[in-house]
C-alpha cells in the first residue's frame, strides 16, 4: 500500500519546504521526517512520510487513497506555481516492493538478510533511511518507521524481488515464530496508537482538528499555511480528535456515532461530534474508538453518549487520550 514517489533536483529540499506545512529544508541526509499537506484554502489535503536518501534525493510516501491527486498536486506545484525550481518527480509506486516487518524480534530478524549493516539502535534509531544491500546483493531501501507502534521497519526490494524477498522473509523469521499480518490487523493496531487515517482526513479537517496545529510551520510560508490560521477553523470550542472507550467494557459501538452530552435530547440541535474509526482492541480486551468531539482535548473522562439511530445502538463512552496503546512510544523507539 501506500504511493511512493521520488522527488530529485538541486532545489528539491526547498520545494518540498513549500508544498508541506512543516520544515524541510534541514532534515539531514538518512533521516525520515513526517510530513503534513494542506490544500490552498488551509484544510488537510494529505499525510506521509519523506526519507531523504542523499543530498538531493527524497523518497515521497502519500496515503493510498490519494496517491493520484497528490501527484497531481506536487505536479501542479511544480511546473505552474515554482516552475523555476530544479526539481523532478517520479511515480516508483509499482517500481519498489515494501514490505513493514514489526514486532520485538524484527531487528533480529533484518540482521539475518542485510549485507554487513548496522542496525543497532545507537547507529540505526527511530526515523532513519538508508540504502544497503541485503540477502548478498540485491539493492534495497531500508526505512525504520512503524504505523503499528512496534518497532519496525519497512525494507523495500525492486519489484522484480519482491516474491522472493516475502519467502526469504517468512524463511528467515521462522525462529521468531513469524507470521504476516494484513491491513485489517494494522487497522486495529493504527487506532491503538491513535494514528488518523482516511476516515479522519474527510477533506473537511483542519491539522487543529487533528491536534497537529503545532506542526504548521510559523517561521515559513507554504501551501495552506495563511488561511489556515483562519479564526473560523481554530475556535477553542471547535472538534478536536480523541479517543472513546465504553463505559460498560462488553458493549460495542460503531462509526458513525454521533455524540451527545448527557442530560441533553439525543437530536441534532444538540449533536457535538462523529466517531470516525472503531476496532475490537485484542490488546485492551474491549473496543476502542476514534472521533472528532467540541473541544474534546478539554474533556478526558468525561462520559457523553454515542448515539447510533441507524442501527438502534445508543452506547455511553467516555472521553480519553486517542493514543490506547504505548502513549510514549518508547516500543517503537526501543
């Protein structure tokens, strides 16, 4: 999953600090910085990952969903608004197969197919890239980042490797008891750690309804970034993204609840949020939920009702941090 797309150029440092919200111009060479688009009139356009694997080359990541218009943007941005910058953009989506292996033993389970390469902590921490070679020659791309908040890594082959990487993986993992997981498992892992996806970024939200204001730059200028401060998209009272749980443990909720304080008629006079992602946590042993909810970061521990009328299924929750499962990272950084 995923799109992948390498931006090069003598000026792509300075480009890329103008199409995302946050710094770019100093993130050093075998380092991977998260990165917030905005569209022009301030809104979240998309999220994802750049890694810069040398001085004037950056591998892009963007959401599956819009991996299309996104390209489309960096194009636009690229040959109408700054056609003066020394930049070029390529799709290696079906180029590279990648492939996230996490989990305790996924450090151990790399030093078996990589080429006389570090990966220690001290030498390969959170949020490094690199180019090596693994299983005697082939050329790779190496990426420690993690979605499910273990520590993992994702390692990305030329496609035409890429069966033989997945068997070489599932051989060399046999003693760590590896198994694959899909992207139904990493759904539920990504709402544990209270990671938004597609179902947060609706094209209506703003990085202050994620509670990324702090990411938008105000030492720089770049797309969105002025209308964004707009007074209308960041009222104190406005929907801020939270975590739900159920106050009775055995009762589920779905997405698509609408949110009700209590004592109030469950109308929508009176509708103050949506819950927008829901999972059964394995971890936790009850579900757990994300959603948007009128200054919700001021509301931990508050009990509202999740007011499902479609389905006939009213559940009380109670408000709390989106972040389930590790809140200090210190998994994904160990």
């Amino acid at each position: 999953t995923l799109c992948k797309i390498d931006c090069q150029g003598w000026d792509a440092a300075e480009f890329l600090n103008r199409v995302y919200a946050n710094p770019f111009l100093k993130l050093p060479v075998g380092k991977v910085r998260y990165g917030l688009m905005m569209r022009e009139d301030g809104i979240v356009y998309d999220d994802g990952t750049v890694a810069r694997l040398d001085e004037n080359h950056y591998v892009i990541t963007t959401t599956t969903a819009n991996a299309v218009l996104v390209f489309r943007q960096l194009e636009f941005a690229r040959q109408c608004l700054w056609p003066q910058l020394d930049v070029h953009l390529i799709s290696t989506t079906d180029g590279w197969a990648q492939f996230s292996v996490a989990g305790p033993n996924s450090r151990n389970l790399l030093a078996k197919i990589t080429d006389d390469f570090d990966l220690s902590n001290e030498v390969f921490p959170f949020m490094a890239c690199a180019n090596l070679t693994v299983c005697g020659g082939w050329k790779a791309r190496l990426f420690r980042i993690s979605f499910s908040g273990e520590l993992a890594y994702e390692i990305a082959v030329p496609s035409r490797y890429g069966n033989s990487m997945m068997e070489t993986l599932m051989e060399a993992g046999q003693e760590f008891n590896v198994v694959p997981y899909g992207t139904e498992a990493l759904g539920v892992m990504r709402i544990e750690k209270g990671h938004f996806a597609g179902n947060e970024l609706t094209g209506q939200t703003t990085a202050f309804n994620l509670g990324l204001d702090r990411m938008v730059s105000k030492k720089k200028d770049s797309i969105g970034n002025k209308l964004s401060e707009r007074s209308g998209l960041n009222q104190p009272d406005g929907i801020r993204l939270v975590g739900f749980v159920p106050v009775d443990k055995n009762k589920p909720f779905n997405a698509g609840a609408h949110f009700v304080s209590k004592g109030k008629e469950k109308n929508l006079e009176n509708d103050e949020g949506w819950m927008t992602s829901v999972a059964y946590s394995p971890t936790l042993g009850h579900t757990i939920g994300l959603g948007f909810i009128k200054n919700g970061l001021n509301r931990y521990g508050e009990i509202v009702h999740a007011v499902d009328p479609l389905r006939g299924n009213n559940t009380d929750v109670e408000i709390c941090s989106p972040h389930f499962y590790d809140p200090d990272g210190g998994r994904q950084r160990g």
